[in-house]
C-alpha cells in the first residue's frame, strides 16, 4: 500500500509539474504582453526630442554640428534614454555644447549644459590630476608604501603603492556585487571610506594582475587627502577645478536640492532602456570620494580633458606619467596608466590615440575621451544606467569635429 501512495503522490506531482511547464510559455508571454503595453517612450521620435545648445555653433563648425544634433536625436529616441549632454572642445576651445532629452522626466525640465550629470568613474582622471600636482611638488611619492601616508590602511602580505593603486595593479578587492556600488553609507571624511574594505586581504601580489577596483580609488583619495594635508575635496576644487574653471564639477551628495542636479533613472527591466525607465533611489556616493563621487558637465570635462592635453595644469612629462600603461611582472600591458584607459582606434581612416575614461554610476552613464594627435576633446554624459550609445556616440563625434593633424 505504502508503494501505491507512492505512486500515486508521485504521479500527482508529475502532472503538477507537467501543467507548471504547460503554463510557463503562458507566464512569460503576459510578462512580455505587460511589459509591451506598458512601456511609454520617453520620446515619441527623434524630431520630438528637445534641446538646449551654449551658444549657436560658429560657420565652421555648423555643419558637425547640425549632424551631431540628428545622431544625438537619434540615439536618444532609439534607446530611449531621458537625457542626453555633449560638448566638444577644439585645440582647447569649446566648439559645441548642448543637452537634449530631459533632466527631468516627470516634471519635463530640460537638459542643457549646465546639467549636472553623475561622471561615475570619469572621477578617477580627476583624482589623478590632483595626485600629478602633489607629485610634482614633492609631496607625494608614488612609489612609496601607501601606509606612509595613511597609517590607518593596516599592511597587508605585501607592500602596496600608491602607483599600484592607480594602475588597478594593487590586489585590492572589487565589488562584489551591484548593491556595494550604490552608495548607502555616509562617509564624513575620506578616511571613513576605507572601512568598507580595509580589512580584508589582498587578493594578489600587487604587480601580478589588473583589475579595476574602485575601492582602491577611495585610498587613493585618502593618499591625496594626507599628502596635501588639506580635506581631498577641498583640494581637488582649489588645485584643480578653480584652476580650469570647472565651476560646475562638484562632490555628489544625498541632498535632494542640488541646484542643476539631474534626475536619475534606471532600466524597468534588466539593462535594456528600450523596455521602459523607472527613477532611481536615492543614493550616497561620499565613501567613495575620488573614486566615483562627482557631479558634472561635459563642458567642465573637456575644460579638464583639453587642459591634460595642453600643459595648463600639470606638467607634460607628469601628464606623461599619468597617461602611459602599466606593465604587469609579466610583461604584458594593462592599457591602463595611472587613471587613465589607453587604446589606439581608427579616426579619418587613420590610427589615433584615444586617452580617456568611461563611468557607469546608479542613474548615470559618462565618457570622456582626448584624442592629443588631434587636440580634441569629447564628453557625453546620460541621466540612466546603462546608456550603451554613450561611448559610440563619443566616438562618432570624433569623427565629425576631428580637425587635420594636431601640430604636435
């Protein structure tokens, strides 16, 4: 009898299963049907795509101008992305600055350079610049054991530099998953930051390996903040974005009345922006510092890409430094200097240099690119997670505004 009970509970939970396999298709069409129905388009077209330009574009320009305006439209209306901001600067002037799409979805506030965007990992060029300055004043030793200046980062099994840290060649951990890179502790000096992963060992000998590790930017904020002897984000604003008037670059901050800030959103579903956006949560991004911490405008950022170009803040052997890959103890390129990504494309059918960054905080997509052969600059900035066209629309602007060779 037992065996029969058996049987039977057994053949109950195979019908069981037979009609849950059964429903499934149904499951997940209504899921499709119900994303499907409800999606509403940010932007019903790309003519319907609103925007808001500096100043109207000089005769020479007009041109690029008028084709970045359809591609921006474009993308915008194809990826249904909120908002949208770009500038592009020429042998250090800005030659076209605008902002399309909205800031802010709900209340239609309109994108225009001056929006505040979150740069994300575009931070860590910033960060860079302000270490170059310490270094060239004899402050700050790259290579020397970061617990020389911060004595409250315990050793571990080896030594760790500042340089490494910069590099990503240091061992310090990564994220180990989404919700450690949204930001939600408060952080009332940089030191603080480190608590979030301090403790915990190397993951390699430090030289061995690359991997990006933004914590490892929070202690180069906290070797900067020492070196300098002044809070780091008081320096950065007085040494390096007064200098360049990056009057709009600024630390993110949970404040909800950030003037010029723009709403945030995210994907509804997975990472695709097509299928409908919702607004992020607030977040605090004040552990990471140097690392991740900044509000900005394309404008702003090629002021600072056109400047590392042109000598007008550091040094040319210090941008030198900064911009030339590591090497592992292998040999082997990281294609990553001391924060900056390296990488060579093909620009007006000929190789070029392309020396930038990428961001990709909560709400936010960010690039900066310099091209030096051609003494251009380029920064494009979104209010959404996972903006994909971002980076290829950078690359597409340099195209249209890339003039002849640069002199150099």
């Amino acid at each position: 009898m037992k065996t029969g009970f058996r049987t039977r509970r057994g053949g109950r939970s195979i019908e069981l299963l037979a009609i849950g396999f059964a429903a499934l298709p149904l499951v997940v069409a209504g899921a499709v049907l119900y994303f499907v129905f409800t999606i509403s388009p940010v932007h019903t077209g790309p003519d319907a795509v609103p925007s808001n330009a500096a100043a109207a574009p000089s005769e020479a320009w007009s041109a690029a101008v008028e084709e970045a305006r359809r591609l921006a439209r474009s993308m915008l209306a194809e990826e249904n992305l909120p908002g949208v901001s770009a500038a592009v600067a020429v042998n250090g002037a800005i030659v076209w600055a605008e902002g399309f799409g909205w800031a802010d979805v709900e209340h239609r506030a309109p994108a225009t350079p001056l929006t505040l965007f979150r740069i994300g990992g575009v931070s860590k060029p910033l960060t860079a610049a302000a270490a170059g300055l310490l270094h060239e004043r004899g402050l700050l030793d790259l290579d020397a054991p970061v617990q020389r200046y911060v004595p409250a980062f315990p050793e571990k099994e080896w030594p760790t530099t500042t340089r490494q840290l910069m590099g990503h060649v240091a061992g310090v951990r990564v994220h180990r998953d989404e919700h450690e890179s949204l930001g939600t502790d408060h952080c009332g000096t940089t030191v603080e930051g480190l608590e979030l992963f301090a403790t915990e060992p190397l993951r390699y000998r430090p030289g061995t390996e690359y991997r990006y590790s933004t914590y490892g930017w929070i202690l180069v904020s906290a070797v900067v903040e020492a070196a300098a002897n002044e809070p780091f984000f008081l320096f950065i604003q007085d040494e390096v974005f007064e200098p360049l008037a990056m009057n709009d670059t600024r630390p993110d901050s949970a404040d909800r009345d950030v003037p010029n800030r723009a709403s945030f959103y995210f994907p509804r579903f997975a990472t695709r922006t097509h299928l409908g956006l919702h607004p992020t949560r607030p977040v605090d991004y004040s552990c990471f510092s140097g690392g991740g911490a900044f509000l900005s405008t394309p404008t702003d950022l090629v002021r600072f890409g056109s400047a590392m170009m042109n000598g007008t803040l550091l040094r040319p052997a210090t941008i030198a430094l900064l911009q030339t890959p590591l090497r592992l103890v292998s040999g082997a390129s990281t294609n990553y200097g001391l924060g900056w990504k390296v990488e060579t494309v093909t620009l007006r059918g000929a190789p070029a240099r392309l020396i930038g960054h990428d961001g990709s905080p909560f709400g936010g997509t960010a690039s900066l690119m310099t091209f030096p052969d051609h003494g251009l600059a380029i920064a494009v900035t979104s209010n959404v997670s996972f903006a994909n066209g971002v980076a290829p629309f950078g690359l597409k602007l340099a195209e249209l505004f890339a003039p002849a060779r640069h002199p150099k």
